[in-house]
C-alpha cells in the first residue's frame, strides 16, 4: 500500500498541483482587493513551480520562482501597497461586460478542450527529460541571437519607463 | 486521461480564466495580474510540449517568456501609475476617453 503509494506520488502531487493552481486562478477572478488577488496569483506561480520540478526542469521550476515570483509579483505587491486609492473598484468587481466575458469564456475553453482532445491523438512519445547541459548548449548555441535581442528589450523598456515618468513629470511641474 | 493531456488541459484553463480575468474585472491592476496568468499558462504548456518531444527549444521560449514578462510589467506598471495620478481611480472605465 505505501510501497504503491510512493511509487505514484509523483503522479499524485503533479494532480494536487495542477488542481490547486487552477483553484488559485478560479478565486484570482472573485477576490475582491488586488491584494488578495495577487497572493493567490503567487501561489498559481509557486505550484506550476512545482509542476515544472515534478517534470524534471529543475532550472525552470527555479526561475519561475525566482523571476516570476520574486522580481515580478514583489514589484507588483509593492504597487499595491503604493496606490491605496479607495475606489469603486475594490467594492464593484466585475465589469458590464460579466455576462459575455463568461460566456466567451467557456466558449474559448470549450473548444481549445476540444482540440486538445481530438489534436493529441498521436501517442506521447516516452517522456525524454532533457538536462540543463543540453538546455545550456541550445540556449547559447542555437538560440544566442535571440538571448541578445532580450537585453535590448530589457534596455527599450527600461528606457520607456523612465520616459513615461519624465514625461508626466514635466506635464505637472 | 494521461499525464501530457492533463497537463495541457490546466495550460489551456489557465489562460481562458486570465483572458476572463482581463475581460471581466474593472480594476486595472487585477487586469494586468490577469495577463501574467495567461503567460503562465502558455508556459506550462511550452514547457509540457517540451518535455513530450525531447527538445529544448520549447525551455528556451519559456525563458525568453521570463523576459518579456519582466519587461511588459516593467513598463506597464509606470503607465498605470500614470494614469492613477491623472484619474485618482483604478478603474478601467474611468479611461474610457481614450477611446477617441
């Protein structure tokens, strides 16, 4: 019994993980205060963290936890804290267009459900996991120029943000 | 049900409740959460995609993701400031004269 149950932990935790980060997302759509909302974004990020070191990318479990949830959600938990307008907002959730937003919604999932079902008919091939050695000599190797091009998108949006915030600057003195 | 298909059904919710998210909620900071959500579901399911074929290509556009995540909220972040000091508010709606 425990001896079967250690052998499908894996599978087992992948279903916990899955299942607690789609409740995440589900209460990211109903929790009132942005606040709440992006705590429970954080814990979607952390369990699909899981999910990536339940599949063997180690490296992208801890960069999702590195960049997404610290650099990115930081900053945003910072905003928060920075912005306290008490607006309508916060008490009045949804937008008028509620009704066609869900119906659209379901519709959307319906059919990429759909594909998904009827797309992946050719048999998974046996899941190869692939090291960091091997991401590492495709990354630098293949794909270097595109590795180049991310630092001059970093570089344009930094440069972007600092011309957004003079901009206005200027504008109210 | 196996596990690729599991794993790709969870991408796919993950995205259709961000898209949700940004269609249905008035605040634009949950708006912009909701975004990060879709990205994450598209890079679960680069990454499932990557671990089902064996090639590395799928994880490098997941770091490339990372990137571009970290530069859209980078820039996205400053123009909401911008706009709450013009309105006061969070409210998407309040922008509405920027439709023209």
């Amino acid at each position: 019994m425990i001896e079967n149950l250690l052998q499908n932990l894996d599978t087992l935790l992948l279903i916990v993980f899955g299942i607690s980060a789609l409740v995440a997302a589900a209460l990211m759509l109903v929790l009132r205060h942005p606040m709440q909302v992006a705590m429970a974004l954080i814990s979607t990020m952390v369990f699909l963290g899981g999910i990536y070191g339940l599949l063997g990318v180690h490296f992208i479990a801890a960069f999702q936890v590195l960049i997404y949830v610290s650099a990115v959600m930081v900053f945003m938990v910072y905003v928060i804290m920075l912005i306290d307008v008490r607006d309508p907002s916060f008490t009045r959730r949804f937008s008028t267009l509620l009704v066609p937003g869900v119906v659209g919604g379901i519709l959307l999932l319906a059919v990429l459900a759909y594909a998904l079902w009827h797309g992946l008919r050719a048999p998974a091939h046996t899941t190869v996991s692939f090291g960091l050695q091997q991401f590492s000599i495709a990354f630098l190797d293949e794909y270097w120029l595109h590795f180049e091009l991310t630092s001059v998108l970093l570089v344009a949006a930094v440069v972007a943000a600092l011309a957004v915030i003079k901009v206005t600057r200027k504008k109210h003195g | 049900m196996d596990k690729v298909q599991f794993l790709l059904l969870i991408a796919v919710a993950l995205f259709a409740l961000g898209l949700l998210g940004v269609i249905v909620r008035r605040n634009l900071l949950v708006m912009l959460m909701c975004m990060e959500l879709m990205l994450n579901g598209v890079n679960l399911s680069l990454v499932t995609f990557a671990q089902q074929t064996g090639t590395a290509a799928g994880a490098v556009l997941v770091f490339l993701i990372f990137v571009v995540a970290a530069a859209e909220i980078a820039i996205a972040i400053p123009i909401v400031l911008v706009l709450v000091r013009r309105k006061r508010t969070l409210e998407a709606d309040a922008f509405a004269d920027l439709k023209g």
